[in-house]
C-alpha cells in the first residue's frame, strides 16, 4: 500500500454515506471525474495529442491508472519519490517535468530507468553531465527534454545556442541518454483570466518552441516531442501544430481558481470533482465553525468556499473554518443569530488550489452521489523527494 503512513486509518470504508466518513477527508466526485477525463481526453484524441496527465495534482496511483485506461499515455511528476510512486503502482511511462541535480537523487533516477520508460528535463550542461554519470554507473538510460523557457520566467534555456549546446551533451552521452524533444510549459499562462489572453500567450509559446524544434532538427538532432500545457491553456497546445503532448493535472478534479478562469464556449467545461468533507463542530451567535482548517486545505490561492446554501467562508486557521451568514450575492449578512445549524452536519469546501490541498491528506474518498465507492491511498509525503 502506498499510504502516506501504513498506521493512518483510513476516514471511510466502501458503502458508506457520506454521514459516516470521518471529517476532515478529502473527497471526489467520480461522476464529476469521470466527466472531466472523458471530456479532456476526447478533445485531445480528436486533435492528433496524446495526454500526459500530471501527477502532481492528486498523487494518487489509482487516478493514475484510471488516467491511464482512459487514454493517456503515462503521467508526469516532478519529483523523484513521485515517480518512483507510481512506477510501483504500475505506470510504465513517467516523465519527470522538472530538474533534478541532487547527486542521491540522480542515483535514484537511474535506478528506476532500468524498470521503466523514464524521462526528465535539463535546463543546465552540469545537470547533463551528471545525469549521464549516473545513468552510467546504473547502466540505465533516460530520455532527456531540454527545458526551454516560453514564457513562465521560471526553469529552462532561453536562446537557440543554449538549446543547441545541451542536445550536443546530450547526444555525447549516448546511450545512456537520448533526446527526446522540449518541455515547453507556460505555468503563469494557465490562469490568465481572458480566453483571448490565455490564446495569445500560448500562440508565442509555441512559436517560440517551434523555433528551437527546427533548429534542433537543422542541426540534425532529433525532436520528436515538445510536450507542455496545462488545464487553463490544453486546448491552444492541442491546436498549435506545435505540440505533440500536453500535461494538464488539475482538469481531473478542479479548484476555485480554474473556475475563476472566464470560459471559452468552444472548449468543455471541467465540473468540480475534488472537495474537502468537512463537519459543523460549533455553533455561535452570527457564525459556524467546521473542523478542518490550513492542515486540511490549502489557502495558497485563497480561502475555499463552502458548498452550503446561505452561508460564506469568513475566515480559516489551522484546525477550523469560520463561516457566516450570506445574502444572496455571497456577502456577509448582518444577522444576529446564525441560521438553523446542527451540530455535526456535514459540508463540504471547495480548494481554491487542489494540488497543495490533496498533498495534505493520505486518503482520497471516491464518492458516487451520497455514498463512498471507494478509498484510495495518496502517495506518501516522503514521495515529495
């Protein structure tokens, strides 16, 4: 089992209610899930794209699989112990999106290339080099994506002679490496409130990705995948002609900040299947407290919301959730008393970022309507290596 700690209980057992399970649990909607997979996953098939679901979002290895079954060709993390996660849970094809230089780490790496198709993203000559050590002394070999900035001001090269320059370490470490193509990802695209502004910034993304792929390959290099792209932005990397893959991860079970995003009526529309269940444990004069709090969910995009008719969130510290009365456009209303609120009642919230919010929890319980279907082991905190 790939719990976060194998002593951890888990908050429900199949066939439960949703009454029963032991709050605060991380909770998913799967016929939001199911929804929101089938409706990614058939718009990229349609555009020629396959779909690298990241893993980051939920590292979860049974989202994964499902991920997987439905269509994807394998997942991307960013982190050694992620991928090493779910390798064991029986994904074959993992790319970490990310760079790794931690000698140890490295080691690692090499190691589980021997077990499964393997990739990682280098932005740094040192970083090939001592990939390609490693992957020696494991007799491994790693594909290898030269991470190229397109916008996000974060990792990866810039220039064309910088790109050029790692494919040529790269190809130097022949077999032990091979080049696979350019992680081109745009991070800060992602939330772009405007479809037009979200558009426009993967179009120069992906023109400057199309860029370095001809460069490499009038080089002679090989380019066979530019992969990048996110649930803001997938669909204008779907109809780039650039990118060969991209790699959303939130689209599986979405947050408040996704749905901040203004739609573009020609693209699906992802349902909001992650939750946080959570119970009334106190109720005052003009407000309620809920039982979960900053260990429970994240507040790094804001506070969450509360799926509770006439009532806002007011306020969240480490173990409770301060709600209040709401008028009707979601402001606070000045009220005296709270309304009718038992004890124990269970809500739920909604994340206003879910990749932080489901690294706080061991458990995810996969829910159909009012009752647990399922309960699923999230990988371990220590994966975070």
């Amino acid at each position: 089992m790939s719990s976060s700690s194998e002593a951890a209980s888990s908050p429900a057992a199949p066939g439960d209610r949703l009454e029963r399970v032991d709050t605060p649990a991380l909770i998913l909607d799967l016929d939001a899930f199911e929804a929101n997979v089938a409706a990614l996953h058939a718009y990229a098939a349609a555009r020629g794209v396959r779909v690298r679901a990241h893993g980051k979002a939920h590292r979860c290895p049974e989202i994964a699989r499902r991920q997987v079954a439905a269509g994807a060709v394998g997942v991307c993390c960013q982190k050694v112990g992620e991928a090493e996660g779910f390798a064991a849970a029986g994904i074959a094809d993992v790319l970490i999106s990310n760079e790794i230089v931690d000698a140890a780490k490295l080691a690692r790496l090499a190691r589980l290339a021997r077990r499964v198709r393997l990739g990682v993203c280098v932005d740094h000559p040192d970083a090939v080099r001592a990939l390609a050590r490693a992957c020696t002394d494991a007799d491994a070999r790693v594909d290898v994506l030269i991470d190229l900035d397109v916008g996000q001001g974060r990792c990866g090269v810039v220039t064309v002679d910088e790109v050029l320059a790692l494919a040529r370490e790269i190809g130097a470490a022949a077999p032990h490496l091979r080049l696979r193509g350019l992680q081109a990802y745009h991070g800060s695209a992602q939330h772009l409130r405007a479809p037009a502004a979200r558009s426009q910034a993967i179009a120069e993304a992906g023109a400057r990705a199309a860029h370095a792929r001809d460069a490499l390959r009038h080089a002679g290099f090989a380019c066979d995948e530019v992969s990048g792209g996110g649930t803001g932005t997938f669909a204008y990397e779907a109809g780039s002609g650039v990118y060969t893959e991209i790699q959303p991860g939130s689209y599986a079970l979405m947050d408040l900040d996704y749905r901040a995003n203004a739609p573009d009526p020609a693209l699906p529309v992802m349902r909001q299947a992650l939750g946080v269940l959570v119970s009334v444990m106190s109720v005052r004069s003009g407000h309620a407290v809920l039982d979960g709090g900053l260990k429970a969910v994240s507040v790094d995009s804001g506070p969450p919301s509360v799926r509770l008719d006439g009532w806002r969130v007011r306020g969240v510290s480490d173990e409770h959730t301060v709600i209040e009365p709401a008028d009707a456009r979601g402001v606070a209303a000045d009220s005296g008393l709270v309304p009718a609120l038992e004890l124990g009642r269970r809500c739920v919230l909604d994340p206003g970022h879910c990749d932080p919010t489901a690294n706080l929890h061991d458990w995810i319980v996969a829910c159909r309507g009012e009752r647990v279907e399922a309960v699923w082991p999230v990988l371990a905190r220590s994966a975070s290596r």
